[in-house]
C-alpha cells in the first residue's frame, strides 16, 4: 500500500515530535526539568480573576503539578504594571484586559477567554520547548522584557512629568490665584509706592507662595506615600479621587456656561469662600502696614497661599495623586513638585513684572475676568483627563 505525500509528511512530523510528546506526558522522567513559569497578571476584585482562581488556577495544577509554576503580579503594584506594559508592546497588544497570562515570557494571553481556550495548549508547548532547550543542553532563561521595561519606564516619566507641568500650568490660571495676586498689586498702587519697592514687596510675595505651595506640596506627598503604601487605603484614595473630581468636572462646566451667560463671580461654585477671601483681604492689609515691604510681603505670600490651598487643592492633590501612580521615586516626585511651583508662580511674576512696567490695575482685572470661563473650562478637563489617568492604572 503506498502513501500519499501529504500522509508522508504527517508521519515524519509525528515521529519527530513523539520523543518530546512522550517526555511531556512523564516529566518525571527528566528529574532536572525546570518548572514552566506562567506569570498571572490581575486587579484586585475584578469578576474575570475571580473565574481564574476558581476554574483555570485548579484545574492547571491538577494537570501539570510541580511542573508549572505560576507568580502572581497585582498590577496595582508599579513594577509589576510597567512588566504588564512592557509585555503588551512586544507582543503588539493594544487592549487592556482585567487579566493576563504569559507563559515561560513566550506568549501571551490577553483576557479570560484567550486564557480559557490557550493556557493548556501555551504550557504544552512551553514543555516541549523546554525539554528540546534540555536534550540540547541549554539551559538558558526565555527573553526577558528588560529592556521593554526600561523603555517602558522612561515613556512612563515622560508621561507623568508632561502631566504634572499641565496640572500646574492650569492652576497657575486658577481664578483663585489670579484674583489674590491682582488684589494684593492694586493695594501696592494705591499705597502710591514707586515701581522699585513695589517690585520687592511683590517679589517677596510671590516667592512666599512659591515656598509655601512647595512645602504642602510636600507634606500631602509625604501623606499621599503612606495611605497609597497599604492596598486597601489605596483603592480608598481612588475611589474618593474619582468621587471628588468627578463632581468638580461637572461644577467646572457648569461655573463656565453660567459665568458665561451672566459674567457675576456669585453664579460660580468652585471659588474661596466669602469668608476666606475676606480674611486674605485682611491679612494684606495688615502685612502692607509693616514697615519692611519685604518682610510683609512675605508673610502675606505664606499666609495667603495657606488659605487659598482650599482652592488650588483641587489640582494640587490630583497632581500629587498622578506622581505616585506612577510609581515615581521620591527624588523624582520631588524634582516634578519643585517644577510644578515654578510653573505655578510664573503667571504671578508676570503680572507683577507688568504692574511695575506700568500696566493699570483695571487692565489686570478685566484680563482675570475673561480668564474665568476659559481656566474653568480648561479645569473640567483636567479632572476628566485625572479621572481617566487614575481608571486606566488602577
């Protein structure tokens, strides 16, 4: 009886594979075969975990024993997120999945059901790979994402520090901050004083903020690294973020559409309140009566920014939030908060450096007035775009 080609061809691939097949089925029969590594990525509490541990993680050891062995990454934690991500861009993934598996760094399983149909078939595979590797005496690891990792990570602070410096330039235009530094001028035009002392006295000034807002910067830093320590008061600090920015987008927009129609600074919502902005009138006032400007100015910079941190807060912590997501060292959080005051204060030197060149105070006042509805707007999307940021890491 003579055979086809194609029967031909079928028998030779059998009789090539039947060793490592054979080898498969009693791995007992290597004693120095080492375990198959699956690296099991998942989120705390997602449905689709859930159905891994009850009915893939059981059913893989009964199957393959001593001879799979799988870790476990939470990618709640920085590194293990950055080896998610590193994973995806070599394997060209593009959709974020819940959950993930890759087997001996080799291939990846995107998603319950890529998991449920591929992972025993992936590890078989993987066996027969690593019995071939041990009959040819190699023993040397599968590829690592090493390199895909550091790329990755240099990405990541690329992103975050692009993050930071837009958070910062959109509380530089806060309305908060304006409004203040153009009180605090027109009080220094109408104490008549010449262009050099008022160059001091404001420059003491904006340099109390940029030190105040830095060291709160570094204490909520400092707070925020210790609750995001702990997973559960991690998820807490998440939850309440979204919770909180999800209600300021919507008074941003609506601040915005009724500033808009009306002009009058009662129909916005997101301000300093009425008695907080009284208490910053007085403390000007009294810090202009000492006779250092200097020194007054710096002690109205400090507790002015104190005080108006009730407003600004509301960039300043999602930014905070955003460095610590993204599993910044302290070093560098503390280089992206010392850029992010500079960025802060810039508006301020600028209009002071105007004041002085000669600009009235009523030209500043009609400028923050047609700033409202664009920092407004401008400040809906941030907390969209924090929300976003904030769900697409967790």
């Amino acid at each position: 009886m003579s055979l086809s080609r194609p029967a031909i061809a079928f028998l030779a691939w059998v009789a090539m594979l039947a060793p490592c097949w054979a080898q498969t089925n009693s791995v007992a029969a290597s004693a120095t075969l080492p375990p198959v590594t699956v690296e099991y990525f998942f989120e705390v509490g997602c449905p689709e975990c859930e159905r891994i541990q009850r009915e893939i993680l059981p059913e893989l050891d009964r199957r393959y024993s001593t001879y799979c062995a799988v870790n476990t990454l939470d990618v709640s934690s920085e590194t293990n997120y950055l080896k998610l991500v590193a994973y995806q861009n070599r394997f060209g993934i593009t959709k974020n999945e819940p959950v993930s598996m890759v087997v001996r760094g080799s291939e990846m399983l995107n998603g319950f059901d890529a998991i449920r149909n591929g992972l025993f078939p992936a590890v078989d595979r993987a066996l027969v790979a690593a019995l071939a590797a041990e009959q040819a005496g190699s023993d040397a690891p599968p590829a690592t994402a090493a390199a895909d990792r550091g790329a990755v990570s240099r990405r990541v602070r690329e992103f975050t520090l692009a993050g930071v410096m837009a958070a910062a330039v959109v509380d530089s235009i806060n309305p908060c901050a304006i409004a203040t530094l153009v009180f605090f001028i027109s009080l220094l035009s109408a104490a008549r004083i010449g262009a050099k002392r008022m160059l001091l006295a404001g420059g003491a000034f904006v340099a109390a903020c940029f030190v105040t807002y830095l060291a709160i910067g570094v204490g909520l830093l400092h707070v925020l690294y210790r609750l995001t320590g702990v997973r559960a008061l991690r998820l807490t600090v998440d939850a309440v973020m979204i919770a909180a920015m999800t209600v300021f987008a919507a008074l941003s927009f609506r601040d915005a559409w009724r500033y808009r129609r009306t002009g009058k600074s009662a129909d916005v919502s997101l301000k300093l309140p009425e008695g907080i902005q009284r208490r910053i009138h007085e403390i000007m006032r009294r810090g202009l009566r000492k006779r250092s400007l200097i020194l007054g100015g710096l002690g109205i910079g400090a507790a002015v920014t104190a005080l108006e941190s009730v407003c600004t807060g509301q960039v300043y912590v999602p930014a905070l939030v955003l460095m610590i997501k993204s599993g910044e060292s302290v070093g560098r959080s503390a280089a992206y908060l010392v850029a992010y005051n500079v960025v802060f204060v810039l508006p301020l030197g600028i209009l002071l450096a105007l004041t002085c060149l000669g600009t009235s105070t009523p030209v500043l006042v009609d400028w923050s007035r047609r700033n409202v509805v664009f920092s407004k707007v401008l400040l809906g999307l941030f907390f969209v775009g924090m929300i976003a940021i904030i769900v697409g890491v967790r």
